[in-house]
C-alpha cells in the first residue's frame, strides 16, 4: 500500500482540532482521548507531538494569541503609541471574541508561548520606543491586558434575562430597559469596551504629558 502524500497527524493538527473543541464545548471536554477520536488516530499517536493535554491547550492558547494584530506597532507604521495601543488592544479582544472559553488559560500569562511573548515584546517595545520608561511600559502592558481579559471573561449585557417581570418597578426602578440588554449583547459590550479604552487611553495621555515635561525639565 503506497504511504500517504501528508503525515496523518501534525501539531497544527492537532491544535486545530483542540481550538474547535474547546470553542464548542470548553476547556474541559478536552482530553487526549477525545481529540484522538476527533482526529481518527489512535490516542498514543498524540504524544509523538504533545506530552500532556495542558500542552496542547498552550499551543491552543499561543494559537489565538497569534491571531492578534501587531502591525501597529511596526516600526515603519506611522500611528502613534496611543492609537496604536486603541487598534491592538481592538485585534486582541476581537481574537478573543472569538475564542472565549479559552481566556482562562490566556489569563495565566504567556509563559513560554512563543506568540505570547511576541506579544508582550511588541508593546514593551513600541511605549518604550514612544518615550515611556521601561517601568511605566511594563505596567502600560499590564493594565491592558487586564482591561482586554476582563472584557472578554464574560459579557455584562448578556448577564441580564430577557424577562421584563424579572425588574419589578419597586425593587428595581432604574432597570425597566434591562430586558432588552440581552438582544442587544454585542452592541452594548462592544460600546462598553470601546468607552473604557478610550477613558483608560485618555488617562495614559494625561500621564505622558507629565513624562515628556518631566524630560524636557532634565534636559
């Protein structure tokens, strides 16, 4: 029997595989034996690629931590640190969007993940580039992705039921509009975010001018 033109199994595979498991059912409807079946190979054939499950949900993870645009923060691209900081911070909660039950794992921080620290590299680099000191950048870096996880860790909107008796007037007599929140989930989370970027790059403004008149100051 001749032998197949392509490898039965691969890495990207595999991770391909995961990242449509755990977007469909969650983090804990993988196992080594599930994707084996998802896959049709034979469970052993995983480890010639991945030792542990948790393996393959930080490949799954560093997966959709690739998908997020840097190019903003290249250096022949023309925006600034702030609008550059609006527009990835924009890719990442869209990459995250739309892979949600993965987060958890993304919270833990980018460990070894090679897409992970291209990440954290990229904007370290561009608000020191920008005038930043290295200690400011880190915590720049750090409240992003606090802010961006946080956005995509669950939705504020859809957290309310479509159930107008569930707001009775008298207990609740701002919430009479609260039944419509779940329809409009996407518009109303999507606002939400895109009004604390912009008061948390406004803040991050404020601060920069204080950096750049404490270097004139010294010069």
């Amino acid at each position: 029997m001749a032998r197949p033109r392509k490898p039965l199994l691969s890495r990207e595979r595999i991770v391909d595989a995961a990242r449509a498991l755990v977007d469909a059912e969650g983090l804990a409807a993988v196992s080594t034996r599930r994707l084996a079946a998802e896959l049709g190979v034979s469970g052993p054939s995983l480890y010639n690629h991945f030792r542990t499950k948790d393996q393959i949900l930080e490949a799954v993870a560093d997966s959709v931590s690739a998908q997020v645009d840097l190019s903003m923060f290249d250096t022949d691209d023309a925006r600034d640190w702030r609008t550059a900081l609006h527009d990835w911070a924009a890719s990442y909660r869209a990459a995250l969007t739309r892979h949600p039950n993965i987060v958890p794992v993304l919270a833990s921080g980018p460990g070894r993940r090679p897409a992970g620290l291209r990440l954290a590299d990229a904007v370290f680099g561009a608000m020191v580039d920008a005038g930043w000191p290295a200690a400011q950048a880190t915590s720049i870096g750090a409240l992003m992705r606090y802010f961006i996880m946080g956005s995509a860790l669950g939705s504020f909107a859809g957290g309310f039921v479509d159930d107008e008796a569930a707001y009775d007037p008298a207990d609740y007599p701002h919430l009479g509009q609260a039944h419509l929140l779940a329809e409009r989930q996407e518009t109303v989370d999507e606002r939400a975010f895109e009004t604390g970027l912009r008061a948390l790059l406004d803040g991050l403004a404020l601060q920069y001018e204080q950096v750049a008149a404490g270097h004139a100051a010294g010069a």
